[in-house]
C-alpha cells in the first residue's frame, strides 16, 4: 500500500517501537564538571573555589548563595554541605600556555581542540580536562595530578614548600564512590571540631567557677574584719567625743564636717581664678537676663 505520489512507508514508520535510552556524551559530561561552575553553570573563572567533596565553584557565586540562602537556585544541592567561607578552599592553579582562552577559533576556519584545558600540572604538565585524575590540598590549596603525587612522594607541596599529610589530598571530580569517602571524612572532621569547641568551653567554665568560689570565700572574712575595725573604730571615736562635753560635741563636729563639704569652689580661697573658671558656678560662665533665651536651648545649662 503507498501513499500518495508513490511513496512507500517503512516499518520504522508505521510500529512504534521501544524508546531508545538517551546516552550523555561524556565530552559534554566532561567539560561541563570541568570548565563550569558546579553552582551557577557558568565558565570557571578565577577565583576559583573547592568545596571538601572536590567540587568547582566561582568564588563570586559561592559567595552570593551564603549572603542568602533563600533564593532559588538550579543546583542548590550542590551546595547544602557548604555551611561558610571556611569550608571550601581558593585553589592555586598553574595556567596552561596553549589555552587561548575565548580569543581561539574566532573565524571558524581552523580545528578546535575541545579537549584542551585551561590548566595543567605544574609537576608532570597533564592537563586538567577531565581525562587524567587530578587533587587539591587543604593546607595551601595548589593543585596537581594524582600522577606527580604518586611519582614524587613527598610530605611538602611541590609548589609552594607547605607540609601537607595524606588526609589533606581531595581529588577533583572523583567517582560517587569516592565522593561518599570524602563525604564521611568531612563529617568526621566537623564531629572532631565539635567536640573540641565543647571541651573548651566546659574547661573556661571551670576554670572560672574555682575563681569564683576563691573569690566568694576570701570576701567574708575581710568585710568582717572591716567591720569589727570600723566598728571599733567607732567606739573609741565616741568614748573619745563623749568625755566632758558628751553627745554635743559628737554633732558639731558632724554639723562642721558637713559645712566643710557643702563649701562652694569659688569661696576656696587657695584655688586660682584659672581653675574657677572652669565651673559652670563661675562668674564668667553665668548668663545676663538679655542673653538667656527660652526653656528650648540649645545647651543643657540654665543660669
């Protein structure tokens, strides 16, 4: 049976079979944990940041997510382990010379490598496109490939002289499986910190309790003390006023005291007219009736 004009149908055509399963094309799976941002899906760019599970970030992107959390973001799950500034890693990358970056290929009339990367091993000179295994140190964050760390075994970084130990290697875009490792060790490490933050905080509690307790007993017996001397102190000054004159003289000297505090600084005749003048009950700091103005002024003095 045909169709009109004279076509015949296939079989294709006619019976819908199974759907094929769509495969991701590594080189696109590829390049795109490599040469873009794990949050934001832009072109890395530097600053570029690592997470602990070995994840690429933009710095500026990073940031903008911890300055607010609330916004909808494509890959936010990316992202939930990361709690601060502190739990993720500025990386130092060493440039690739052959990376020309988006000035290559602009006409169009030449190959385009697109397995070229924008990095390399500064130990062994691999590049950083995704084929070749490469890992980052939390100490100082320089970057290099599994390859130069197993060739050169070393307890410093090879770039910038820091000790580094064997937990500090991340790897880059690893495997689920490794991605789980790092993940259990990044718990086990937040557990660490954890509990030496309650530590401390319970030795500065009692370490200040004792202090406290020393401070609580030493005070009684010295206000004690204090009393018995003020209070004998006070007998015989009474046993000494009480003699021939009895109580009366007790006030007149209280009355006398009391006259010698209330005595006004400008009356002191002892005191300079220099050092007078800087009370506000100075002659020259008093105000004629012309000059006050009304209840709202500007100055808290009223004379």
């Amino acid at each position: 049976m045909g169709c009109d004009g004279g076509t015949i149908p296939k079989r294709h055509e006619l019976v819908k079979g199974p759907k094929k399963v769509e495969k991701v094309d590594k080189n696109a799976e590829r390049a795109a944990k490599w040469k873009y941002c794990a949050l934001s899906q832009e072109k890395l760019r530097r600053p570029i940041v690592a997470c602990e599970l070995g994840r690429l970030y933009n710095k500026d992107a990073v940031i903008e997510y911890l300055l607010d959390k609330s916004a909808e973001r494509p890959n936010a799950e990316a992202v939930l382990h990361i709690r601060g500034i502190k739990d993720i890693k500025e990386l130092n990358l060493t440039d690739n010379p052959e990376w020309e970056g988006e000035r290559r290929n602009t006409k169009g009339d030449r190959y385009e490598d697109i397995h070229c990367g924008m990095f390399i091993c500064p130990v062994v000179g691999l590049e950083m496109n995704g084929k070749h295994r490469f890992c980052y140190l939390q100490t100082c964050g320089c970057v290099f490939s599994d390859r130069a760390l197993k060739e050169v075994k070393t307890e410093i970084c090879h770039k910038c002289g820091d000790p580094f130990k064997d937990d500090d290697i991340v790897v880059l875009n690893g495997t689920k499986e490794e991605v789980e490792k790092l993940r259990e060790k990044m718990e086990e490490r937040r557990a660490k910190a954890k509990t030496k933050k309650s530590k401390k905080s319970k030795a500065a509690e009692t370490v200040s309790t004792p202090a406290e307790s020393k401070d609580n007993a030493q005070s009684p017996p010295v206000d004690v003390a204090g009393g018995n001397s003020l209070q004998g102190g006070t007998e015989s000054s009474q046993s000494a006023v009480a003699g021939p004159s009895g109580p009366s003289t007790s006030m007149g000297t209280k009355s006398s005291a009391a006259s010698a505090t209330k005595r006004s600084i400008q009356n002191m005749g002892e005191k300079s007219e220099a050092f007078k003048s800087l009370f506000t009950t100075h002659s020259s700091a008093k105000r004629s009736k012309d000059q006050t103005s009304n209840w709202v002024t500007h100055t808290p003095y009223h004379f």
